[in-house]
C-alpha cells in the first residue's frame, strides 16, 4: 500500500503554502539536496573531468531514462534523457515525418500546448515540401484521420483544462488510417499510469520538472518504440548521438538504438536532481496516485462549487476525462489568483480566463484542499481578488 504521509515528508514545503501548482513546478525533493551538494563537492569538485567517467556522467541519460521508462510504461533501453522538451518534440516530429514520406499532415489539436504547435510549423516551414499543421476540435481528433496524415501529435493531457486523452483508442485510430503517433507527456508522467508500450505509442516526448519534481529545467526526455529506432535518422545529429563519439569523424553514423536520440552534453546537475526526485517513486503504485488524485481532485471540486459558486468548472467533469489538475473560469481570473497566491493559495493562471490547480497526490491531502476551497471562498465574499498583490501568476512554465 502507497504510504502517501512517508512520501509527503520526502518533500520541502514552505510553511503556509498550500501548493497547487504543482503541474508547473513540483516543489524540492529533500534528497535533491545532498545529491547535488554530494556530486559538485565530490563529483565535479574532486574528480573533475574524471567524473565522466569514474562518476558514471556519461551513462546517466541512458540509466536515469530507463528509470521515466518504468514510470510511463516504457522497457529498458527505450527512453533517453536530454535537452528540453521542445527539442524532443522536434526530434520525434522531424524522425516520424522521415517514416511516413508519402504523406504531408501533421494532426493535432487546439489544446495541445503552443510550444509543440510552434516547434511543428517551424520544422514543415524548413523542411519545405509541403507538409500542413491541421488542428481541430480536440473531441474530433479521431474523426479527422484519414490517409492524408502523416503524423497524430498530441499532449495527453490538455494543459488548459486537464482534458485526458484516451492514448490507446487513439493511437489504435491513427496506425489504423496509417499514422504514427507521437504523445507529449508533460502533463501526464508522474500523474497518472501510462502505457507507452502496451498503447504501441510510436513515440513519447515529456518534461521531468512537473509531477516527476526534478527542478526548474530539469531535462526532457523522448521515447522511440523498438520497432522504428533502428530505422529512425536524428535530424538533429549531435556528437552524442554519434556511434562512436571519441574518434571525432567528421561524417555521422548514429548510435544503435535509443542512443541515436542523444544530442548534446548532458546537464549532469539536472540529471542528479531528477535522479534523486526519482527515488521518490520507489515502490510507488502509479494506480495508487491515480486513485487517490481522483478523491481529491473531486473532494476540491465539491469543495469550491459549494462555497464559491460563481466559478465555472474549466475541466471535464467525469473524473475518467481529465488529469491531475482541475481548472476554474472566471471572469478576472488573473486578478483572482494573485490575490490567491498571496494569501498562500499557489495555482496559476491562463488566458483568457482560467485558473489551474495541480493535484500531486505525493505531496498534498485533503486537508490541504479544504483550506484552498476555504482561502478561495473568502477572497471571492469579500472581492479581495480586485485588490491583488504579488507575483504574476501565469510567470510559471507550460
């Protein structure tokens, strides 16, 4: 059984705060700490460039990737990590387009986050033959594929209103029209069991600095199913993606399996973050967190349209359709949640009109959401939301 009260002490959370932003941001594991004090003082500072490979430097993004696999339903030697998430994103865009020639569109939707949908347009604009964005109505996708598309990109869970999408229906839709797929998993790695290999995902892209904690910027990772990796060309040929980095050739031969998808210099001090927030998970039952993310995502729904019915439930109502997080409209929902942040309530804010609250099961409980519900209540009586104070609260990532 998940011990939900040992993993919540496994985590740095300032006094009076109830964080619900957590879907941004994930607060400081403690252990993130001394791992990264450990490895300056006794990695970088008393090896130095030994510690490529005494340390073990040079294996991490490989070693630390099979660990996001276990956590997205992904084998051994399938998931590397490295760079950010937009650049995953480009590179299992550019390496799916290769696998499909004959066909031009690249399909996503309206609420797919817009740094995927820029990275797209930007790669078909440089690859100049033809290629479209086509974006629909997120309940359309499946309606929309047919011959013509190349590429399925979604983010599984809509950043917006933490709409689900249903990963398997979809990608068994696309490989039936003869699409790829390619799933973004920022809001959904750490916040909810995935199946990457069971689905038949063709690829996966995700940050690890949301519900995975690893720490602003930590980096991104890309998944490739067996299937295509021997046969997937990195448009972006990085020396570390090459077979045989140290012999310096000035031709490219790409690494054999995932390691072809390696591009620059690891950032080890990220790496040491997220491997120490990993640690987190050990023995962690993702069906467990499902579950008790549903009881308090609706205990927090109940909760607000009670006491502050003025508030427009944003996310889907079925608890089967949405993510970890759940999603407000109100007219001023900027000014409402500054005045929320400084009263100790942290969610955020999105145009036009949304307010985001991530529910990280490891960290937060019921009594937490009672009292947000209750600081929410109080600032909307009261319309202390028009006299706001502090930090913009849409300055948090994706």
């Amino acid at each position: 059984m998940t011990d939900f009260a040992r993993t919540r002490a496994l985590f740095h959370l300032p006094e009076d705060v109830v964080y619900l932003d957590g879907n941004s941001l994930g607060p400081l594991p403690l252990a993130a700490r001394e791992r990264v004090g450990r490895l300056m003082e006794k990695e970088w500072g008393e090896l130095l460039i030994r510690g490529w490979t005494e340390a073990g430097w040079m294996e991490s993004p490989a070693r630390i990737g099979d660990r996001v696999g276990r956590l997205i339903g992904a084998g051994p030697g399938r998931v590397v990590m490295g760079d950010t998430l937009s650049i995953k994103v480009y590179q299992a865009l550019a390496a799916a387009l290769d696998l499909v020639p004959e066909r031009r569109v690249v399909l996503s939707d309206h609420g797919n986050f817009p740094s995927d949908l820029h990275m797209a347009k930007g790669l078909i604009d440089s690859l100049g033959r033809g290629h479209e964005l086509r974006l629909v109505a997120p309940e359309a996708v499946e309606a929309a594929l047919d011959e013509s598309v190349a590429v399925l990109m979604l983010t599984e869970v809509d950043y917006r209103t933490g709409r689900l999408h249903d990963m398997a229906r979809l990608t068994r839709a696309a490989h039936a029209a003869g699409a790829l797929t390619i799933w973004d998993l920022a809001h959904s790695a750490g916040a909810l069991p995935i199946h990457l290999d069971a689905a038949g995902a063709d690829f996966a892209v995700g940050c690890t600095y949301k519900f995975l904690n690893g720490g602003p910027g930590a980096p991104a990772f890309i998944y490739v199913a067996p299937r295509h990796v021997e046969r997937v060309r990195p448009t972006l040929s990085g020396w570390l993606g090459h077979e045989a980095p140290f012999d310096f050739e000035p031709g490219y031969r790409p690494a054999p399996g995932i390691t072809r998808m390696r591009v620059g210099t690891p950032p080890i001090l990220g790496l040491a973050a997220l491997d120490a927030a990993l640690d987190v998970w050990e023995g962690i039952s993702l069906e467990a967190v499902r579950a008790r993310s549903v009881a308090l995502s609706e205990r927090f729904i109940a909760e607000v349209e009670s006491r502050c019915p003025e508030l427009e439930l944003a996310s889907p109502r079925s608890p089967a359709e949405r993510g970890s997080q759940v999603s407000f409209r109100y007219a001023d929902s900027y000014s409402f949640m500054s005045a929320l942040i400084e009263r100790g309530v942290i969610g955020d804010f999105r145009p036009p009109d949304v307010m985001r609250f991530g529910i990280a099961p490891l960290y937060l409980d019921a009594g937490d959401l009672v009292i947000a519900a209750g600081v929410m209540e109080e600032v909307l009586s009261e319309r202390k939301w028009e006299r706001p104070r502090g930090r913009r609260p849409e300055a948090a990532g994706g």
